[in-house]
C-alpha cells in the first residue's frame, strides 16, 4: 500500500513541471498582450496630442511593440521547451 502511494506521489511530482510551464506561458502571453495594449493606448494619446509627430510615434511604438512581443515568444518559447524535454 505504501509503494503506491509513492508511485501516486512520484507520478504528481513529474506533472508539476510542465503545468507551470504551461502557467508560465500563458502569463507571457498575457504580460505581452497588456504592454502592446498600453503602448498602443499612449501612442493614441500623443497622436491626438501631437498629430504632426505622428511617423515619429508610430516608428517608436513599432519598435517597442516588437520588443515585448519578442521577448514574451522567449518566454514561450522557454516553456514549450520545458514541457517537452
């Protein structure tokens, strides 16, 4: 009885592993998708504020929008590697 509790045990532990990487990733995701939404939301902002500067704040939120996005495919990226191998 106690071997298969411990197997029951050993059998949780192997799935922790993954289910925070899948947790891991979802946030990523989420993080990502919450800083492009305020980038987008400021660029909109300082358009209406200064439509002249309008190529400048577009470049700039580009930019800065491909970096988030990088950076979260990273961390996705991290964790397909962590469920898999």
């Amino acid at each position: 009885m106690t071997s298969l509790f411990i197997l029951l045990a050993d059998a949780a532990t192997l799935a922790v592993g993954p289910m925070g990487a899948a947790m891991g990733a979802g946030l990523a995701a989420i993080g990502a998708g919450i800083g492009i939404g305020k980038i987008g939301a400021s660029a909109m902002e300082a358009i209406a504020r200064q439509p002249e500067a309008v190529g400048d704040i577009r470049s700039n939120m580009i930019v800065s929008a491909a970096l988030i996005e990088g950076v979260a495919f990273f961390a996705v990226i991290i964790c397909a590697l962590v469920i898999f191998i």
